[in-house]
C-alpha cells in the first residue's frame, strides 16, 4: 500500500515530486558526499583485511559442506545480479567522457585517466558496498541460525516494540529503494533497447515498442522466478556471461590487441596505487564538488542503494564458501572482467575517434552510444541483435532476482511461494510501464532519471544502517559462540 501511494503521488504530483527528489539528492550529495568516500574506502579495506586474516576460512554453511553452485554459475550470478545492463549502457559513453573531459590534471594521458577513474567507479568499493551486506547476511544466517530473507536479519530480533518498528523500517525501506531501482533500471535498458532498434531500423518506432519490450521482460523474469535458482536464474546468467565474453572478443581481436592490453595494465596499476587517495578525493585527486557530485557521489549513492538487495541475492547462492573465497570473488574476479570490458570498448573508441579526426559527440547518448561505436564493425546487424539480445537476458536476470529477493521478504520463508513470486513479478512489471507511460508524457520532466535519483534519497538512512551493521558484523565475528 505504501509503494501504491507513493506511485501514485509521483504520477498526480510528477513536476512536484520531480522537485522535491531533484532537491533531496542534490543535498544529499553535497552534505554526505565526503561520508560516502570514507564508507567506501573503510569497507574496501575491512574486506581486504578479513581476506588475509585467519577468520577468512569461517565458512558460510557446515564445515564439510559443498558450494550449492559452481564457482562458474556463482560468478555469473552475482554479476548479472550486481551490475547487469549498466556495463552496456556506460561501456563505450563513459570512457569517451572521461577522455574528452579530464577530471584531474595529471602528467598520465587523457585516455589512462579517463579508464582509470572508469574502473574507479565500477570497481573495488561498488562491490566492497554489495560483500558487506552478503557476508554481514551470510554470517547471521549461517553462523546463527537467522533466516536468509531479510537486511534485518543481521540484528537479533528484539520482542520490544521499538526494535520491531525499527526492523521493519529497515526491511521495509530495502523493498521501497529495490522496486524503484528496479523500475528505473528497467524502464532505462528498454529504452536502451529502443535506442538500438531505432537505430537499426534508421527511423524513430513508436514509443510503445518500449512497452512491448518491459512486458517480455517482465514474462521472462517471472518464468525463470518460478523455475527457481537452479534453473532460471542459474540458466540465464550462465547465458549473460557467454554473450558478454563473446561480444567482448568480437571487439577485442579486431582492436589493436596490443595497445589494449598496454592500456589495460598501465591504468590498472594507476588504479592500484592511486587507490586511497582517489577514494578520498585529496589532493591532486579531488575532481571537484562538481564532477564528485555528478559522477561519484552519485556511484557510490547508486551502490549502496542497491547493496541491500544484491547483497540479498549473493549471500543466498554463497552457501558452502569461506568470508576468504567470497570476498576475493565478488571484490576482485567482477571488478577485473569490468576493467577489461571498459578497456577493451573504451581504447577501441579512443583509436576510433584518433580516425575519425575529430569528435562531434557521437558518443554522448547512453543508449544509443553502443549501437552507433558497434556500426564500425562488420556484421552490424548480427552485431546489434546480440547487444539487444544480452541487454534482455541482463534485464531478465536483474528482475527475476529482485522478484526472488522480494518474496523473500514478503514470504518470510527461504523458499517463497509460486504465488508470492507472482505478485511481485506483476507489480514490478506494471509500475515499470505505468511510470514508462507517464514519461511519455511529460515533456519537462525526466520521470525516469527522476527514479534513479530516489535512490540517492533512500541510499542516506541505508548508509548509516550499513555502519551499525558492519560494528555488528565484526563483533559477530569475534565472537566464539
């Protein structure tokens, strides 16, 4: 009802709450941005320390017990969950801005800066954001017996009411912030896709194509909800990986091979040892309030926003792995295949535009960006289905996890009811074209981006809930019993 009635606010007030959420996340940002650095960085290197510390081999699960998927299905599992279309969207556009607007003056050239503040961003602290609450979950669940469907689960259920309002708070705001990044997410990749067919098609198709394409997704995720871990969602993301790796050596052997992998090294190591003070924006680092608000700030809002429910997600398949093998592989196996994946799409445009001889900012638009970098390379068109392809299989996955951590919620059970599942898979996917519908609509609001900036609001209570509950975690850690 609560999720009803804030809906419905947003499409009878839209230029109202389109003001309201602008201000909010733009306070956020400025006030807390600096607090957001400093959260990121100490959960990085909390998890680092864990890692090469003996309480690394606690495992999640019995000490004889056996990972419940294959290190290949779990990797492509918790990618799908945790960063989905974003890649696709962002792949080639974000490397080109960077490149063409330089945050920082340094003596590295354009293009190393530009890749090295893109893995920054999609890197260690978005995935540091998502092992916390995993391990945090992972820890309660298996080391106390608590059940793995809620945030809250990580805190002992008082009898009191005030710690039975709070709790519920907390569950209550993880569902609220999941279904609105849900919604934008979603409504965002089948613009995306849109965008490509447009493209494509060399004409502007009608706006309801946009439907059209949310309702499959939506029938997609709900079918493999149903089907359960083990076989859609496992399916799937195994399927993701595979198109993922073959789009990206499509582009990679027909790139200059050894200029990429230079690149890719050199602004790895810029990375590594820039690390701590470009997590603390000081000194030469600091980009500016400007740049930190629109781009950083507005990352680390966006992961911890979304940490919650992936961190959900991957504590639920993590069953039979040590703290150690966890967090070396949702910290450092995802953050490497991105660097890559940005490597690879990011240099190939750089030399592209060098070509070109100039850059008229082709390259600006998230969703159409991919299609137009893609149409330099032969088959365009069996190029661009695969592209549109995987952004459907990363929609899918991405709703169908959500479907499943939501019911977790509701059901109040490790294995939510068919019904359950349902319910949440028509809901989404009815919010996500009413909303598609009022976009439409409103010519002066961006109703959509205006979603994904309601996430900046909800990520401020869920970033001081994340620092009492990583003093809750450790505590249980050093903890015998």
């Amino acid at each position: 009802m609560i999720l009803l009635g804030l809906a419905g606010l947003i499409i009878l007030f839209t230029e109202e709450s389109y003001a309201l959420i602008e201000t909010l996340s733009t306070s956020i940002r400025s006030y807390f941005g600096r607090f957001y650095l400093i959260l990121g960085l100490v959960c990085v290197l909390l998890l680092v320390g864990l890692a090469v510390s003996p309480i690394g081999k606690f495992k999640l699960g019995r000490t004889n017990e056996k990972p419940a998927f294959s290190r290949l299905s779990w990797i492509a599992m918790l990618y799908s969950a945790g960063m989905g279309a974003g890649i696709l969207l962002r792949a080639v556009q974000e490397p080109v801005f960077m490149q063409q607007n330089p945050p920082i003056a340094t003596e590295t050239s354009a293009e190393i800066q530009a890749l090295e503040f893109t893995f920054y961003q999609w890197g260690f602290t978005a995935w540091a954001f998502y092992a916390v609450f995993a391990l945090a979950i992972g820890t309660a669940v298996f080391k106390y017996g608590r059940p793995a469907y809620t945030s809250s689960t990580v805190f002992t259920h008082s009898k009191t009411r005030a710690s039975k309002i709070g709790i519920k708070s907390i569950d209550l705001l993880v569902i609220l912030t999941t279904v609105f990044g849900l919604i934008a997410a979603v409504a965002l990749g089948a613009r995306q896709i849109k965008g490509g067919l447009d493209y494509l098609n060399g004409a502007l198709l009608s706006e309801n194509v946009s439907l059209v394409i949310i309702s499959a997704i939506g029938v997609f995720a709900l079918i493999s909800a149903l089907s359960g871990l083990q076989k859609g969602i496992k399916l799937i993301s195994r399927a993701n990986i595979f198109l993922c790796v073959t789009l990206l050596f499509f582009v990679f052997l027909q790139g200059n091979i050894l200029s990429i992998l230079n690149q890719f090294v050199i602004a790895l190591y810029h990375y590594c040892i820039d690390f701590i003070p470009l997590s603390l924006a000081y000194g030469n680092f600091d980009p500016g309030e400007a740049f930190l608000t629109d781009w950083t700030y507005y990352y680390w809002a966006f992961w911890i926003a979304w940490a919650p429910f992936t961190g959900i997600f991957i504590a639920n398949i993590s069953r039979g792995r040590t703290l150690r093998e966890i967090i070396i592989g949702v910290l450092l196996i995802p953050s490497l295949g991105s660097f890559f994946w940005f490597t690879v799409f990011g240099q190939s445009a750089f030399e592209l535009i060098d070509e070109w001889g100039s850059y008229n900012r082709e390259f600006d638009n998230v969703f159409s960006s991919l299609f137009i970098f893609l149409s330099n390379y032969p088959p365009q068109s069996i190029v661009n289905a695969l592209v549109i392809l995987l952004l459907l299989s990363f929609l899918v996955t991405s709703l169908d996890s959500a479907i499943l951590v939501l019911s977790l919620h509701n059901s109040r059970s490790e294995n939510p009811s068919k019904r359950s599942r349902i319910l949440w898979g028509l809901l989404l996917t009815l919010t996500t074209i009413a909303f598609t519908i009022l976009s439409f609509n409103k010519e002066n609001v961006d109703v959509l981006n205006t979603m994904q900036k309601l996430l900046i609001v909800t990520s401020l209570p869920l970033s001081f809930f994340m620092v009492w509950m990583l003093f809750r975690w450790i505590k249980s850690l050093l903890t015998k019993a």
